[in-house]
C-alpha cells in the first residue's frame, strides 16, 4: 500500500514538472509572438488586452478600405517571429518621399519576418514605406499580371492615388513627390521636375488615359463559351488601350481629361467609351469579341494569345469596317513607314484629302531580350507629339507603354479583371459606369526588362502632322550617340511584282550545256 501511494506521488509530481514546463513553453511562445505579455491577472488583462484588440481593429479596418486597382494594403501584425494568421508576406514599394525612387522588395520575392527586437509600426511616419501584396497574391485577376511564375525586379509602384494611408493629412504621410532631377514624357507632353509638374503629371496620368483590362460576365464569344479574356486577352486590351487613346484625341483633342456629367465632351467621351464594351451589338464594333472573331480569321483560335502582328492587323480592319470613326489605319511590319501607302491609308476614309491617321508599326528589337542599342530610340519616340505609346513588354504578356523618365517606363497594366459594364443608352451612363476605364495607380519598369517584341503607335491629325512626324523620325535617326534606328521613313514601297529579279530564270527551269557536275 506504502509502495503504491508513493509511486502515485512521484507521479503526481512528475505530471506538476510537465505542466509546468507546458506553461513556461506556453509563456515563451506568446513572448516570442507579441510584443506584449499575456495576461496573468484580472489588472494585466484589462491593461494589456485592449491594446492588441485596438491594434488588430485598426489593422483590420484599414485592409478593409477600397482602394484602387489590385494593390490593396497590408499591415503587421504586432506578432514577431512569424506572420499573423491568414497574413500575406508582403513586398516593400515606397510611398511618400520616397516614392520612384526604388524599389525595396522584388515583386513575387520573399520577406524575412521582423526580427524579435524590431516592432513594425501601425501607420508608417513621414516618408516610410507601406508593404503592398505582391501583385500575384494582390490580383484580382486568377493569373499574375507578370504573365509567368517568379521575381520581377524591375517592376515599382509609383504612387497609389486612392491610397486610404497616402490620402490621410500630411501628418501622416505627405503627397507622392518626384525626387528625380530627369524630366518625364507622358504621350508626347513634357513634365519638367518639379512638384508642380509631378502633380500635373499624375492627372493627366489618371485621368487623361483610357484603361482596357481584362473583363467578365460578359456573353460569351460564340461558337466558343469565353465570357471572360482573363489569362489570354492582355495584347487584345492594350491594342483597345491604343485605338481607344487614339480616338479620344481625335475627338476630344490632346490634354483632355476624364469629364463628368454635363460637360461638353461628356456625350463624346461616353461615345467612345461604349464602342469597346464587350459585347457584339453594333454599338459596340472595337468589343473583345469582335476582335477575338477577327483574329480567328488570322489563324488565332479564341482564347489564344495575340501578338504585336496580330493586333495591328486586327484593329486595321475593325476601324476599316467602321467607317463612322473617320479614322484611316497604317501597318508596317518592315520597319519602313512608306509615305506613298501612308497617303492610301490617309484618304481612304477622307475624300477630300489627308484625314485622321493612326500608324501602327510592328518591330522586334532583338532575339530573346530588348537589345539596350535600341534604348534611347524607344524612349525618344515617346517624347514625339503624335505618339499613342507602345503596346507589347513581357514574354507572352502585354502592357500599354505610355511615357518614361530616365531609363524606367510608365504604363497601364490590363492584367485587372473587371466585371463587364453593360451595355445601355448612352443618355444612361454615369461617371461611375466607366470609372474603371481609368487607372489611379501609377507603375513603371525598367526599359531593359520589357521583351522585343513591340507595337509602336502615332496619331496624325492632317498632313502637315504628318509631315511633322517624318521629320521627328529623320532627326532622331541622325541624332548623334542614339544608336540603331528603330524605324525609318521611305518615300515609296518597293514592287515585288515587278522587279528584275522577277524575270530571272531560275537554275531548276534552265539546262546549262556548259554546266558539269564535279563528283
């Protein structure tokens, strides 16, 4: 019986150690997790408790604020060690004082967690960094806008517009400023850098560009039951980014800006606007579905990637077919703009002479990367005032080029689902209906990082702007140090119907008498 109880009591003590290791284990994991200790009493409690409540409600509340595009902000936790539950690792782009100058994380890279001894604070001050998803956890697309897996360290979120931190008072973070002493071109209109510049920039910038993203719910693209151009559709919405952008400066002249409700332009721009919803009424003859039927005739089933060609030659006969857009088209795959078919292209839609002109130029600036001779060439053409930028940049992916300062791009990113706007009466539009037609983020690339493969786009008025932009053309190529021509101006497309090479008898349709074969 002795026996017995004393084993019961040396089991009794060994199960007290246990749990007393089990609470300092306990007590360890919380220390090493929150920056505050837990609770041990009813006074620890209701000082330490509504501390970490406040904080994760407030953390709480600001990742539930609208913002804009596919960047929606994070915060920490005050955790440390480890991210909190559910919590995405996040990448740095700066904000504030610092915003364009670098980039801190690489988007798709990893984070390190903060270290035991740092705290990472609530709101950042004055000029700190925010931590922002990388854009494939932070898409609403179900594919990265990168177009493939892995880091992309050449990409940089520039500023944030509806930022629920950025548009707070300036005693917490003060508005996006542009420290670089390069000037900035935004479709042929020069920013010099100053602030006051920088804020002209940033609105012409959001709301003087028409945006084309992915979209879904519309009806599907028969015979094929695509209602959504998500994964496939990126070179088909910049190519809209480029006619869209086009016919908005023909309409409604450059420098216009978004209008509202009672505008002169506002039943102008609504019109523009309805020809690329998505849909295949007649109002809407610029639709994805429209171009993804056009494209089947060239050979690219629907849901197929387009590619620079294509897309030239699909908008050329969409704006062919619709003649009410008094637009002409020019495609040149060669390199060469030849003036004589430019002249074609001019007065077909115009009878009485030199009409509106959209030239589209197809290159490949190298084998599997963008050869850097071509550099200042590409950045050049985006200084030209008849330019409408570039579509192409990435490996099976396509952004809408748009300016640049120093050796980074600006552009808009398709690779953003939106639900489809439907189609209506035009007198029933609201400024909200096409507000996703506009981006409010600002995002640059490094111009080594985008791919050859490229659509280079100009707008002519008339012919005198015509002949502005030859001569633009001519200057750049014999700027000294630019490098390799990307293009050139030819007066008259070469005839390969009728050349001497044409009258030539070829060796197999031709006995040699004089011919011996040497075995």
């Amino acid at each position: 019986m002795a026996s017995n109880l004393g084993l019961t009591q040396a089991n009794g003590e060994r199960a007290a150690d246990m749990a007393q290791d089990l609470k300092k284990n306990v007590v360890n994991m919380w220390h090493a997790w929150f920056p505050t200790p837990p609770p041990t009493s009813s006074s620890s409690s209701s000082t330490a408790t509504p501390t970490t409540t406040s904080t994760l409600d407030s953390a709480k509340a600001l990742l539930q604020s609208p913002t804009s595009g596919s960047q929606s902000l994070s915060i920490h936790s005050q955790q440390q060690g480890r991210p909190a539950k559910n919590q995405r690792l996040t990448n740095s782009y700066s904000l504030g004082s610092k915003a364009g100058s670098e980039s801190f994380m690489s988007l798709g890279g990893n984070r390190s967690p903060p270290s035991s001894e740092q705290q990472q604070p609530l709101s950042p001050p004055r000029g700190y960094s925010l931590d922002i998803p990388d854009r494939k956890s932070a898409s609403t697309s179900p594919v990265s806008s990168l177009g493939r897996a892995g880091k992309d360290t050449s990409i940089q979120i520039v500023h944030e517009a509806n930022d629920p931190i950025a548009s707070r008072s300036s005693t917490c973070v003060p508005p996006p400023s542009n420290l670089s002493t390069e000037p900035i071109y935004l479709m042929g209109k020069l920013y010099p850098p100053s602030p006051t510049q920088w804020t002209d920039f940033q609105r012409d910038f959001t709301s003087g560009l028409i945006w084309c993203t992915y979209r879904h719910s519309y009806p599907p693209i028969k015979p094929s039951t695509f209602s959504t151009d998500v994964g496939w559709g990126c070179m088909l919405r910049s190519g809209q980014g480029l006619l869209a952008n086009a016919l908005a400066i023909q309409f409604m002249g450059r420098g216009w800006n978004r209008p509202v409700p009672g505008d002169p332009m506002w039943d102008i721009y609504v019109r523009i606007l309805s020809w690329f919803l998505d849909d295949m009424n007649a109002r809407s003859p610029f639709s994805v579905h429209r171009i993804a039927l056009l494209g089947k005739q060239l050979g690219k089933n629907i849901g197929e990637w387009f590619g620079p060609s294509t897309t030239s030659q699909v908008t050329k006969a969409l704006v062919h077919n619709y003649p009410e857009s008094g637009l002409g088209v020019y495609v040149t795959t060669d390199g060469v703009v030849y003036k004589d078919q430019v002249e074609e292209a001019a007065t077909l839609k115009k009878s009485n002479g030199f009409g509106h002109l959209l030239i589209l130029v197809t290159i490949r600036l190298g084998i599997d990367k963008l050869n850097p001779i071509y550099n200042d060439a590409i950045k050049a053409t985006f200084e030209f005032p008849q330019t409408l930028g570039i579509a192409g940049g990435r490996p099976s992916s396509s952004y809408y080029f748009v300016g640049y300062q120093g050796d980074d791009l600006f552009y808009l990113d398709p690779h953003h689902s939106r639900c489809v706007v439907e189609s209506k009466d035009l007198k029933d539009y609201t400024a909200e209906d096409f507000s996703t037609y506009h981006c409010e983020t600002i995002r640059k690339i490094d111009i080594n990082a985008i791919d050859p493969s490229m659509l280079l786009a100009f707008y002519c008025r008339d012919r005198a702007d015509f002949d502005s932009f030859c001569v633009k053309v001519q200057e750049l190529n014999a700027r000294p140090g630019m490098g390799s021509s990307i293009f050139t101006i030819g007066e008259k497309a070469p005839d390969y119907n009728d050349d001497d090479d044409g009258r030539l008898l070829s060796v197999a349709d031709e006995e040699d008498d004089d011919l011996e074969l040497i075995l």
